[in-house]
C-alpha cells in the first residue's frame, strides 16, 4: 500500500514539470507562427540512478531531440554550420498578372447614342413597299489613358444596341463596324427585326472578334435601317432613339502601348512572442539575418519592384528593420522564365523587443515603369510577375535577461490522502551544455483562490550556461518536510513556471547537438503506523 501511494504522488502527469520547465525555456528561440505544443512524455527516461531514491526523470536531450517533439518543426532548418534557423517564407503567384490588364475595361460602359428625326416624306403612302428609312454612323471611343491599342482580341464581351420608336411600321436594323472582324477578318455585322410601335434592346456576342481601330481607339458603328410601308398614317417628323454600348468586355490578347500598371505589396506575417513576457523586459539581438528576394517577370517589358518595407513591430515599441537603408527598387528584366536572385541591402543585427508580434513586408511592382514612353508590345494571357521571398534568421543571438514564464494544469488535488508520507526530498540535478544562462523557479498556484501556495525552490535556482571549456554540473535538493506543506502543494490546480534566460554578454550560435541533461530523483519517509492506521483497518 505504501508503494501504491509513492507510485500515485509522482504518477505521469507531475514527473515531467520540471523537465518541461526546461524544455519549454528553449522554445523562444523557435518564433513560432503558432503556439506550438510538446508532448515531453516520448522524452522521458525511467533509468536508474544508483541507490538514491526513486528514479523520475533521467534525459539526455539535445535541441534537436527538443524540436523533434514540436508538432510542426517544418520552420526550424539547420544551417550548414549547424547552427539553427528560423525560415519564414512568402510567395506572391501573379503578383501582377495579364489577366489584371486585359481586364482593364470589364468594368467600363464604352457607349454612344443619338436621337434621329425622320422626315415624313420617307414614308411611302401604299402597303408592302420596301425602302430605306435611315442610315448612320456612330463612333466608340475606348479609353486611351491605360492603353493605346493596335488591335485587341476579345475573350467576351457584348455589343448592346437599344432603340426606341413611335413609327407604325416594321423595319429591319442592320449593324456592322469596318473595325471588328471575326476570325476570318470579315467585319462584325448582324441583322435583326423590330415590330411597329416596339422598343428593343439586343445584346450581340463579340466573343473571338478583334478590334482594330481606325484611329485612336475609335471603331465606328454603322446603322441601316429598312422599313415595310403598310400603309399606315405616320407622325409628322417621327423620333428614332438608339444607343450603342460596348461593356463586360475582356481581352484575350491586345498589342499596343500601355501605361505603367502597378500594384501593392501588403503582407504581414505573426512572429509570436507572447510566452516571453511583455512586462519584465527582456531583448534578443540576432547576428547577420538573410533574405532571399526571387523574382520572376515573363512579361515582355521590364519591371520595378520597390521594397519600402522589411520589418518587425508590435505594440508599443519601436519597428525594427531588415534592411540597412530604404526604399529599394529592384529592376526585374523582361521575358524571365526562371526565378532570378536579387539583393537586397540587410542590416548586420536585429534587435528584437519581446512585445513585437508581427513581421512586415510592404512594397510596389510596376510593370512598364516608363509608361506611354515604351514602345509598342504584345500582351497575352498567363503572362506574370512572380515572387518568393525567404527571410532567415540563424540563432546566433545574444539575449539581456529574456523571461520565460507559462502555466500549466496541475493535477495534485485528484491525489489521494497522504497523511502517511512525512517529508519529500528531491533530488534535482542539472548538466549544461547550452550557451545559455538560466535563473528557474515553478510556484504551486491555486486558481480558486488566486493564491500562490508554494514555490518548488526557496530562491530561483541558477543554472550557468556553457560556452566553451568544461560544462559545470548543477545541483539542488528539494525538501518538503512536513504533510500541511505537501498538502497545500498539491492543492494547487497550476504550476506558474518561470524563468530568466540570458548569455552573459556573448554572442553565442544555438545548435542542434547542444545537449541538456536533466536527472530528478525522490526519497520519502513513510509513517508506516498512519498507513496502518488508514489502510489497513478490518
């Protein structure tokens, strides 16, 4: 029985608290996107160690074995030193695309209308007889101030033609325009009915036609109308109105002159801090971040990029920059099929406040940046500016007293009555062979009451980092004396873990063979009597 509750005290859920204190100090160095969670319980060793008490954590752990347990590590890397490195990587597919510019007057209405007096002596006084009652022209103007087009083949889009009338007869509405041929360049002509008295509206496909203006952006509209008297009396000087409009149009392919076509860069990325804490101060100093800036232009005119933007902020403090000047142009040349490598001017050390949550990239790719200046060029579908940008951070730092701090559910209440247990001791014991410094403490908290209970050390334990020469082992016994302490321990729902991390002033590279030993081991005494006295009763 007494072995039952030794074995309950220290059952999985409380073996690892310490163990994880340590392992979750390690952690801000990985910047995660999203809280990461650990599952510490494939770490764990259960080997002995000699005579002294009972055996609960024994761990030989490097940061490779502590990244190893994140759910998705995917953004920690190995540098070819092995020094570690946190990747963030952002692509922008069609950053500008042709489609953008070939569906530059989709939305637009490009109309024209007029209002025709018809004079009474058209109109033949017998039935049947067939005459022409109006010819016209009109013009379409498409807008020159985004392109000067040569020609522009149309993906789809609708000519519409409205016409209204007060005429007792029906005639015949024929449309055709010298500047919109069909794929056997013939031009673009239609005929169709309208009844005496009637308004009409019909909407009449360009889908597969081209426009090849006669001027600039001109295309003029011919409209024949043919009448069949019927002998019925006609107003004097009768009113003819129509419109012709020219809307949803999008382009398949346009050759012409353009104007500079730009587009905004806006993106922000989550650099998550907030387990490091934002009212005890703390900075991180990372050494020679990287950005790799890709770019891909398989238009037929060149390009600007201006990054005016690479940066990391948060609430309340100062932006902390990548790049050692700002803003940058990159010239992207015309017709790349492949991803090319530009630079780009970065600073030699980031300083990083622990309040800062975001990481910004913001700029502006202008296609054709000489405008109307540039001579003619042919644009076609699938046509892009692409880009990749991968910004890496190696883990070579220097940090001022960061604080660590996490809270995590504690179940010693569900523990059963351990009056029989007269003192704990634990045996704590520490090997480092990190370049990091640590001040520990892990306080048993009671949410009911919003009390602190107990603390597992009587100060902070301190835990010198390694850098170089021999590690220095570090050693602590832990002793909770009487029942009421252990009781009021285990009372507790949370354990509030936190701790200082520092480097002592060194710049120091975070590797993934970096080792960190952990030993923990307990020795109790037991009132066998109490145990008697509670267990053992007929």
């Amino acid at each position: 029985m007494p072995l039952e509750i030794i074995q309950t005290v220290f059952n999985m859920k409380h073996r690892y608290i310490l163990c994880t204190c340590f392992m979750g100090l390690l952690m801000l160095f990985c910047f995660s996107c999203k809280r990461t969670a650990y599952d510490f319980s494939r770490m764990n060793g259960i080997d002995a160690e000699g005579s002294w008490g009972i055996p609960l954590v024994n761990a030989d752990l490097s940061i490779g074995d502590i990244l190893s347990l994140a759910d998705n590590p995917s953004f920690i890397q190995t540098g070819n030193d092995g020094t570690l490195e946190i990747t963030y990587q952002l692509e922008k597919d069609s950053l500008i695309s042709s489609e953008q510019l070939l569906g530059i007057m989709k939305d637009k209405v490009i109309s024209a209308s007029k209002t025709l007096t018809v004079s009474g002596s058209h109109f033949p006084h017998l039935p049947q007889i067939s005459f022409t009652l109006y010819n016209d022209t009109t013009t379409l103007e498409f807008p020159a101030d985004e392109a000067v087009l040569d020609y522009a083949r149309i993906k789809s889009g609708l000519l519409t033609l409205h016409l209204a009338h007060d005429i007792p007869i029906n005639f015949t509405v024929e449309v055709s325009s010298p500047q919109i041929k069909d794929a056997a360049n013939h031009d673009f002509h239609v005929t169709y009915n309208i009844n005496a008295y009637e308004d009409n509206q019909i909407d009449l496909d360009l889908s597969g036609y081209t426009l090849v203006p006669n001027a600039v952006n001109k295309a003029d509209i011919y409209l024949h109308l043919t009448a069949v008297s019927s002998g019925a009396e006609v107003p004097n000087n009768p009113v003819i109105q129509y419109s012709v409009l020219a809307r949803k149009l999008v382009l398949e392919e346009l050759r012409g002159r353009i104007k500079a076509f730009d587009m905004d860069l806006d993106e922000s990325l989550d650099f998550d801090l907030s387990f490091l804490s934002s009212q005890l101060g703390g900075s991180i100093t990372l050494y020679n971040p990287q950005v790799e800036c890709l770019v891909q232009n398989t238009f037929p005119i060149g390009a600007d990029l201006t990054v005016r933007d690479a940066s990391f902020s948060g609430t309340g403090v100062p932006t902390t920059s990548l790049l050692s000047s700002s803003p940058v142009t990159i010239h992207m040349p015309a017709n790349t099929q492949s991803f090319e490598s530009v630079p780009l001017p970065l600073t030699s050390s980031l300083f990083l406040n622990t309040n800062m949550s975001s990481l910004h990239f913001a700029g502006t790719a202008v296609l054709n940046p000489n405008g109307m200046n540039t001579p003619v060029l042919t644009v076609t579908e699938h046509q892009t500016i692409n880009l990749k940008i991968a910004i890496t951070l190696p883990l070579k730092v220097k940090l001022d007293r960061i604080t660590f701090h996490d809270t995590l559910d504690f179940g010693g209440a569900d523990i059963p009555d351990i009056n029989g247990i007269s003192n704990i001791v634990f045996r704590f014991r520490i090997e480092n062979q990190l370049p990091l410094g640590f001040d520990m403490q892990a306080y048993f908290y009671d949410s009911q009451a919003h009390r602190v209970r107990d603390s597992l050390f009587t100060t902070p334990m301190a835990i010198p980092g390694y850098y170089g020469g021999m590690s220095v082992p570090c050693e602590a016994y832990i002793a909770k004396e009487d029942v009421a302490q252990i009781q009021r321990m285990l009372s507790c729902d949370k354990i509030i873990l936190k701790a200082g991390v520092n480097t002592d002033d060194h710049q120091v590279a975070i590797r993934s063979d970096q080792t960190l030993k952990v030993r923990l081991s307990a020795k109790f005494d037991v009132d066998l009597g109490t145990l008697a006295n509670q267990y053992l009763q007929p």
